[in-house]
C-alpha cells in the first residue's frame, strides 16, 4: 500500500497539534512524558516537532491522558476542513 503524501494543510495541521502537545508538556521532560503515554522519545520528538502530523489516534489519547489535555482540544487543531481551515465544533 503506497500512502500519499501528506497536504500543506495537512502538514500545518501536525504542526500545530505538536505545538500544543509541547506547551502541555511544560518543564516536564521528553523522556518522561512519552514513557508515561507508552512511547519512544523520539516518536514524542516528531510529533512535537511536526515531522509526524498524522500520529496514531492511541498515541495522540495516550498523550493527551498524560498531559491532561481535552481530546475536543486537540482534534480541533488537528482536522482540516477542505478549504485548510480548522474544523469548529458546533457546540
């Protein structure tokens, strides 16, 4: 199977879901809040540096759990309407 390469929109997206996931993390290190959500440290890395922009939903869930961020919050960031702006919720 051949995946696609990944839209601007797309890849702006990544961005800012990493951004949000590396204010969450404050002071706390990499290392420790990628081995509370059961990942690499490098795979945390890519994600907050964009170089992953479509992370697996169980590790976006996994961060999110530890980091005490709303999931509402991160889709938000992370979704792309056609035209690349950010979907809203209508709530």
């Amino acid at each position: 199977m051949v995946r696609l390469p990944l839209t601007p929109e797309q890849l702006a997206a990544g961005r800012r879901l990493g951004g949000r996931l590396r204010e969450a993390r404050g002071t706390r290190t990499l290392a420790e809040v990628a081995s509370e959500a059961g990942i690499s440290p490098e795979t945390l890395r890519k994600i907050e540096t964009g170089r992953m922009a479509t992370p697996a939903f169980a590790t976006v869930a996994a961060l999110a759990q530890v980091l005490a961020v709303s999931l509402d919050e991160l889709a938000e960031l992370a979704l792309v309407s056609p035209v690349g702006d950010p979907v809203r919720s209508a709530g």
